[in-house]
C-alpha cells in the first residue's frame, strides 16, 4: 500500500520519524474480530500494553470492547477513555498496593491472580475498605506456545501464574477469603502464536482444570483463555485482518462449557499490530567493506521489537517503484549507540538515496508503547490514516 505517489506525497509533508496509523484498517480489524466472537457468545477485553495510543483505544471502546491491563496506569487510562469498570480485567504477576487498592475503588470486573501471597493480600485490602474483589485465577498450564522464548509465558519455567501443585490449596485459601469471589479462571500462554494447534491444546488444558475446580464445589463463571493470536509480519498487504473466524472456531470446538459459561479473550497485538507502520527518513547511505547500510532517523527506541528479540518486520521504501529500479542488499540501521539497533540484515530494497521514505511495516502493536528516550531521543510522533 506504500507504492504509490499519492500516499509518498502525503507522509512527506510530515516531520519523521513519526507512526502512521491506519484507523480504516483498524476498524475493518475490529469489527471482524467483534463479528466473529458475538457469533459464538465469545467476549473480547483489548490488551491496552499492545496500543494505548488515545485514539486507537477511543475507537475500541467504541466498538463495545473490554479492557484488559497490566498496571495501575492501564486501569487509570481505560477509565479517562470511558471503558465501562465492569469490563475492565487488571492482571500482572507483580501488582502493589496502590494500584489493587485503586482497582478496587473503581469497583473493576476482576483480578486475574497470579499467586496465592497476591489472593491472601487482596482478601486483606478488599476487607481493609470494605469492597469484595472478583478474582480469576491465572493457572499456568505448561502449554508450549512454540514462539520466541521472550514471548512464551505458559511453561512451568515462567514466572506467570500458579503452579500446578498449588492449585488445590489455592482452592481452598479462596474459600477461607471472605472478600474474594472466584469468578474464573484465566490462561495466557504467549504471543504472535499462529499454529492453532496451540490453542487446541489450550482448550484440553482449560477443560481439565475448570473440572478440577467444579468437581470441589467452586463454579468456574468464566473462562478467560488469554490472548496471543499472531499476525503475518511477511505479508502485511496480503494478510491486513487475521483469521478471526478460525481462531474463535477452535475454542468453539474443543472448549467444553454450558450456556452459563462464558468465555472471555484478551487480544492485543491481533488487533493492532496491521494499522500500525513507522516511517523513517533515510539520513545517510553507507557502503561498509562487506556490506551497505541504509541509515534511518528511526531506531530502537521508536521501535524496539527487532533489537529486543530479532523480530521481523517487513521494510520498504515508500512511492513508485520504476519497472527499471535497480535493487540492493541493505543492512537497514538506526541512530542509537548500540550495535542492536538494526531493523533488518541484507534486505533487498530499490537503490535508495538520502531523504528517501522508508516504511516499517506491521509496528502497530508493541511499538509506540515501548518508544523510550534513551539517547535523549524526542517523542515519538504519529499520525492517523481516516478514510
Ligand atoms: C500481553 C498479554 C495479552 C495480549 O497478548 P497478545 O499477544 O498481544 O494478544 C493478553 N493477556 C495477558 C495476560 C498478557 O500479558
């Protein structure tokens, strides 16, 4: 979608290295995934740690999505942005007092528990300013997500959720809480997962412990089976929506539950990650000895997915391309002082010069929110695509 003169003509009014967001995208993006979980009665909370850019988590909310948070500043910003407190989850293996006590004021939908210290002082504070909290509690199901091991979250090794072997005193810690109400159960077992296998095997995992659970009188409500659904990195022109349809189908199928039931996903970087492209201006062309590099005013610090776990994203250079262009292999690199700061090794792009466009494709989900100023770097600039 970046070849052509007229969207060249656009971007290059604006001032780089800036993130561009496709709203028409992201809406066409959240309606099929809307779509496609109201069909089976499925309820979506977004991960507000993929995007929380204004904007983008004004339209979620617009489109009757939930929140789900990782830290007290979620919960704070789903608030401001109108997410109603009964669809606002807060999970995270290290909330403090603080922030539990601010959630419970607000009165949110529930805690997703990641141990049984955190049962034992939530009951405590719940009981200290007389609310009762709903909890769900996180279970690690040693699922292998086959993904990069940064992102895998689901294994025994991981420090997410309770252990298996905890399992049954956490059942009967939460009986002895009189400010905490189990309402659920809750999995998450990585990201950027695209073999459903993994969420079939998922689904084998969450049936074994909701029965574990029920058959010692402790009614599982919801079912919360996490996030994770992956994105095409390689093809984002040919694949801008994933397989919303497939992906619901497998819990559909394979996750037993009555009409009492209900099933609840926290997607993020599904939903996204395609809107989402950061353009960067070329400052300096470079031949080294063995290879050529293409200096960008973007690095790491706008988007830090490459040099924190070798991500992929797919690299282009903006407007026409000739029939006659001429290619070259570029080592594509950022300004920062760190030899981790390259966006992609040997990529074949057209002859590039100094002042050119480049596109960083798929940066929607992952990438503003984890922009930081190491260097002294300025924020990180965007700017919206309406129509
Ligand atoms: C990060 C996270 C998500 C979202 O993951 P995606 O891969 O972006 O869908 C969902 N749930 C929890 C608990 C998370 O930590």
């Amino acid at each position: 979608m970046f070849q052509n003169k007229e969207i060249k003509q656009s971007l290059t009014q604006q001032e780089t290295p800036f993130y561009f967001y496709d709203l028409e995208l992201l809406t066409r993006t959240l309606d099929a995934a809307k779509k496609a979980a109201d069909k089976r009665n499925f309820h979506i909370h977004y991960a507000l740690k993929a995007n929380f850019n204004d904007k983008i988590l004004s339209l979620i909310q617009s489109k009757g999505y939930g929140a789900d948070c990782v830290s007290g500043g979620e919960v704070e910003k789903s608030m401001e942005i109108g997410f109603p407190a009964e669809k606002i989850t807060f999970a995270g293996v290290g909330k403090s007092d603080k922030e539990i006590i601010a959630a419970l004021k607000h009165k949110i939908f529930a805690f997703n528990v990641e141990s049984i210290q955190e049962l034992e002082v939530i009951n405590e504070l719940a009981e200290q300013i007389g609310e009762k909290a709903n909890v769900s509690l996180r279970i690690n199901p040693n699922v292998d997500a086959h993904t990069h091991h940064y992102i895998t979250t689901g294994l025994d090794e991981n420090k997410f959720g309770v252990p298996n072997s905890e399992l049954e005193k956490a059942a009967s810690v939460i009986k002895s809480c009189a400010h905490i109400n189990l309402i659920g159960l809750h999995f998450h077992v990585g990201s950027q997962i695209t073999d459903m296998n993994v969420f079939k095997s998922l689904c084998v995992k969450v049936n074994e412990w909701k029965n574990f659970f029920e058959e010692r009188g402790t009614y599982i409500k919801v079912i919360n089976v996490g996030g994770g659904l992956g994105v095409d990195y390689k093809n984002p022109d040919a694949n801008p929506i994933p397989d919303f349809e497939a992906y619901f189908d497998v819990f559909d199928k394979f996750l037993e539950r009555t009409a009492q039931h209900e099933v609840h996903f926290e997607l993020g970087r599904a939903l996204v990650a395609q809107c989402g492209t950061l353009v960067s201006k070329v400052l300096y062309t470079k031949s080294g000895v063995k290879k050529n590099f293409l200096i960008l005013d973007a690095g790491m610090t706008e988007l830090m997915r490459p040099a924190l776990y070798q991500a992929y994203h797919k690299i282009e250079k903006i407007g026409e391309i000739e029939a006659d262009s001429k290619f070259m292999n570029y080592d594509v690199v950022g300004p920062i002082c760190e030899s981790s700061d390259c966006f992609g090794k040997e990529v074949e792009l057209p002859i590039c010069e100094r002042g050119d466009l480049i596109a960083i494709r798929t940066a929607g989900a992952y990438g503003e929110v984890m922009a930081s100023n190491y260097n002294l770097r300025n924020e990180i600039r965007h700017y919206f695509k309406e129509k």
